[in-house]
C-alpha cells in the first residue's frame, strides 16, 4: 500500500516535530530474524542499484537509544550511535522496522544523517497482538506496548524541525522495495501529530487490542489553511482533553473535555455536570423474529422506505397476478397492510423522491388487462406511482417499456434525477439487450429516454461516488450460451455514462447454488451484511446469514435466521429500534426480525 504524503499531511511541507505513532500488530517468531518495515515515509528521489551480493547498508548495530528493559531503569540511555547510509540517504525519511531484538525508529536528521532510535525490551515476536505507542515530544521519546510502564529516554538531539517531506510517499508494511516487506499483521497504523496518543487507549480493558477511535464529529472539522493564525500546542504544556474512569466536574473545570475509555464516551463539563457529547453506540446482541407476516403471494421483494407525516412504509413485490403487490405500513404491532396495487408478476420495488415528491416504481414482467400487454408482445410495461397528499395514497403516474426488468435504480446527478432499469431479457432467448437510462424532463413532467447501454441477462444496478466521479455498475447475468459474462462499471462523463472497467464474474445464482441478495446495514460502530440463501439445490428452508466486520478477519459469521426461500433481505429503523425483514420467493410470508442490542 502507497501514497503520496500530501494526502495526509495538508498544511505544510514540514513533518511535526511532536507526533505520536500507533500501531496494532502481530508477528510471527519467524519474522523477528529479519528487518522489516511495519510503514515507512520515502522521497522522489531514487537510490543507487546495489550488486547482487551486497548486504544492507544500514544493521542492527545503527540504532542509537537502545533500551535495555531488564537491565536498565526508566529513561537511562545506554549508548549513542550515528549512521550515514549512502543507501538511504535521499531515500528514506522516516520509517517504523522490526528487526530480531528491537523496534527501530528511523529519520533523516541535520546533514542527511539517519538517526537510529532503538527500543529494546519489548518482546513483540510471539504471535500474539500487540499495541504500540510511540510518542515523539520535544525532550523526550517513549515507547508504550500494551499500556504496561512505557520505557523512556531523553535523546541528545531533538526530533528535527525542519524535515522536509515534500514529494514523498507513504508506504505501509515496506520501504518500497521487495526486501525489508513486513510479514505479520497490521490491525491499525494510526500517526496523531502533535499530542500523546497513550492517554487516547490507555487504560485499557484489552491493552493488546486497544483501538485509537476518531469521533466522526471531530473527523469532520475544516483542516486550517497554511495562512491561519492557529498554531500547534505541546502536548506537555497543556491537557485539552482528560481521560479517565472518573472526573469530577467543577466550576473550575467549565469547558474541560473528558473521556471516558470504559465508555467511550465524550463529556464536556459546564462547571456542574458532565454533558454528554459523543457516546459509545449500540452493539448487536441477539436477533429475535418479531413478526410472522401473511402475504396474499410469493414475493420477490421488498423496498422499505418513509413517507413524511404518514410513517415507514414497505412495498412488497408480489408474484401473484391476480392479487397484486401490497403496501404495508409499519406500527407498534408490526406491518399492517395499507394499500392493494395491481402488478402483474412484479419482481422489483424502488423507491425514490424528487424535492418533496415521492415515488415508488415497480418492475412488470407478466401481461397485464391492458391491450398492450398480449400473448405475442414481448414487451411488458412497468409503472410509476406518486404519492397523493390528498388522496394518502400511491397513484399511477407513469409507464415505461421495459423487458423482464430486474431491478431498478434511482439515482441524482447534477441536480438532475435519473431512472436505470435492468432489463433481463427479450422474450425467451434474446438477453443481450439494451438496458435503459431516464431522465426527468421538467417541463413535461415525465421520465425520457438518456441513454441506452447494451447489457446480458442484467440483473442489478448499483450507483455509487468517489470524490467527484459518479459510477454505475451493472450485474451481467446470463447472455444466452453461459454465466461466464462480463459485469460493467461506467462512469459519468460530459452528460453521459462511458465503460470503465469490465469485471469477469459467473453469475451468483450458479457459483453460490444459493444466495441471491446481500443487504449491508451498520448500528453504531459496527457493520453488517446479511445473505438472503434461498436454494441449495435440495430445499429452500435453509438458513440466512448474518455477518459481522471484524477487521483484518473480515466478514464473520455471528447469527443465523430461519428463512424459507429468501429473496430479499431489507434492514429497517423505528423509534431508535433497528429490524431487518426478508421476502420469501417460495411461500405466501414474510418475517421482520428485532435487532436486541446492548
């Protein structure tokens, strides 16, 4: 992983001159017989190829500030040694590296000379997590691990004020070379400048796995330009936030920051009480099933959404033709059934709005009373419903040719509203068809026509920013031979959507034999994904599941819900309470599940 410096250091072109550096890490015993980089800041500037046979240029004999921890009381320094490296003079800035006894902290100091700082004593090499803290001050330098005494020196010479890193890079677990790659595991590399970030982890109730937490408010505030009159405060000449179990609140404390580890909780003091500013959040505890929803027909989907002063609402895609799709409304009791829309075989709901407008559009892929729809057409018709204020109900607003259509996404550009249905297929055989994009005409009061973009078997779109860039990808299915088809993003350019990138996939419902919907949600500091299994070649009562981010573990497994035929997964909240309900393709129900935190 790299990147330029300026990414993350904005304001000027001088590292700080106080900083902190948090690390979380495992590392094999293996590892430890080797120097390597756990991240390291380099310049433009390029070093001279070396032979073949030689050795590195920099050992473990550079190292200056070499703690002793058995041998050696608090801050004693036990020698002093300085290291000019052709090698990595003009190279490297400043790095992090483990070698087989110590934690090495190296920076280019006056004259191009890299200063070594090492910190031996603390055993790192046992496989097991560990968090460090090093904190870099004005007079001193310490090495926290665990939160256990931190070992602590006075160096001869000061960090530098003037280190320049113009035109660098970062580089995380290397120096941007093949050799010296660091080979355990990162949990969290963290650089807070101009404060000790000890006091931000430390106590800890699992100092190992202590995490430095950003509030997202204070993540938030507008960076200081170059030319603004703040400035820097030592972290050794004021405490502007105290951290603790308890604090009592005083006059004399009025406008003091507290925070509590345990709780992790932010707290500012108005000269009495504590007022609370930023509060640990919810956690997922259990899931409980909390309705049993009888609906009139299969159903392929359901879209859970909020309609200003009526309440949360759901529309449910029925299969039935005859009976058609429900609008269920939410309550103290559950979902209550609110309003009959007539569909004809729909297998998509989207909700969306327009200033204060609502809509919701539903996918038609069966042969309706109308004329239009007759056994030789191989065109179906789905349809757009507004919301009446005066009638409290949904009401046909617009219809749109569509072929099979999968799924529909709604999305706003520039100001301007747009429409992608996922057409699946024409007919029987034909899947490489045109799937289409609208647009609202504002003076005809309608969805046109934008653009059309050749799909196979489509079924999903997915729109999504980065920075200023708008994307739109579309989930390639099936083009008539096999599953093996390409899915396509595209991005937005000068009024219209170009091929970006082309991703080779098989279509889900082979490659799983099972899942066919993810449904992503968070509660708190937590994410979630949940799969809807609706097939495994043998039954349809199979169990959904429900995972958990867990860092460098990724998505873990942490609960499974008894679903029958799953198609559609929808999470949902009421009155600070958090739900998930699924749609069954298989039988006339529905299930909401409560989510019990703590």
């Amino acid at each position: 992983m790299s990147f330029p410096s300026s990414q993350l250091l904005v304001n000027c072109d001088l590292f700080p001159k106080e900083f902190s550096i948090v690390v979380t890490l495992k590392v094999t015993r293996s590892a430890a017989k080797r120097n390597e980089y756990i991240f390291s800041l380099m310049d433009s500037k390029k070093g001279e190829k070396r032979g073949l046979g030689e050795k590195e240029a920099v050992n473990d004999e550079g190292n200056i500030l070499e703690m002793n921890k058995e041998g050696e009381q608090h801050g004693e320094r036990k020698k002093e040694r300085q290291v000019k490296s052709n090698k990595e003079r003009g190279r490297i800035i400043l790095g992090l590296r483990l070698s087989r006894k110590r934690l090495h902290f190296l920076f280019r100091g006056h004259g191009g000379v890299m200063e070594h700082w090492g910190f031996r004593g603390a055993r790192l090499a046992d496989n097991q997590w560990h968090t460090l803290v090093l904190a870099i001050g004005s007079h001193h330098v310490r090495l926290t691990v665990d939160c256990s005494p931190p070992l602590e020196t006075v160096p001869s010479r000061p960090f530098p004020s003037d280190l320049n890193f113009q035109g660098s890079r970062f580089h995380i677990g290397s120096r941007g070379r093949w050799k010296g790659l660091y080979s355990g595991l990162l949990r969290q590399l963290v650089l807070v400048p101009g404060s000790d970030a000890t006091h931000y982890i430390c106590p800890s109730s699992n100092p190992q796995l202590a995490v430095l937490s950003v509030p997202p408010l204070l993540s938030d505030l507008p960076v200081l330009g170059r030319e603004g009159d703040g400035h820097m405060t030592s972290y050794e000449t004021e405490e502007r936030v105290a951290v603790g179990l308890e604090r009592p609140c005083s006059e004399r404390l009025q406008g003091q920051l507290w925070f509590n580890p345990r709780k992790k909780g932010l707290y500012l003091c108005d000269g009495t009480v504590w007022i609370v500013v930023l509060e640990d959040h919810k956690r997922l505890d259990y899931v409980v099933e909390q309705q049993v929803l009888t609906t009139s027909s299969e159903t392929h989907d359901v879209e859970v959404f909020q309609v200003p002063g009526i309440g949360l609402m759901a529309a449910m895609a029925h299969r039935s033709a005859a009976s058609g799709s429900a609008v269920y409304l939410w309550s103290q009791t559950g979902f209550q059934l609110y309003q009959n829309i007539s569909t004809y075989e729909a297998l998509a709901w989207r909700h969306f709005s327009m200033g204060k407008k609502i809509f919701l559009v539903v996918s038609n892929t069966g042969r309706g009373p109308d004329k239009r729809f007759n056994k030789e057409s191989e065109v179906d018709f789905s349809v757009i419903y507004k919301w009446s204020k005066k009638r409290n109900r949904f009401v046909q607003f617009q219809t749109l040719q569509t072929h099979c259509a999968r799924d529909w996404e709604a999305f706003t550009i520039d100001r301007q509203t747009y429409l992608a249905v996922a057409n699946h297929r024409q007919g029987n055989n034909n899947h490489t068809i045109n799937s289409v994009i609208y647009k609202w005409n504002n003076l005809a009061k309608s969805f046109e026509v934008h653009q059309m973009l050749l799909t196979s078997g489509a079924y999903d779109w997915e729109f999504f920013t980065v920075g200023p860039y708008h994307f739109l990808v579309v989930a390639n299915a099936f083009d008539g031979v096999t599953t093996s088809v390409d899915s396509v993003i595209y991005v937005w350019v000068d009024g219209s959507f170009q091929v970006f990138q082309t991703i080779k996939v098989c279509a889900f419902l082979l490659c799983l034999s099972s899942a066919v919907d993810w449904e992503f949600f968070s509660l708190g500091e937590e994410y979630y994904l949940v799969v809807a299994n609706s097939f495994n070649g043998e039954s349809y009562s199979l169990n959904s599941i429900l995972y958990r981010w867990q860092g460098y573990e990724g998505f873990v497994p942490v609960h499974w819900l008894p679903t029958i035929g799953c198609s559609d997964w929808e999470f949902f909240s009421s009155k600070g309470e958090s739900y998930l309900i699924y749609s069954s393709a298989k039988a006339p129900l529905s299930k909401v599940f409560k989510l019990k935190t703590y």
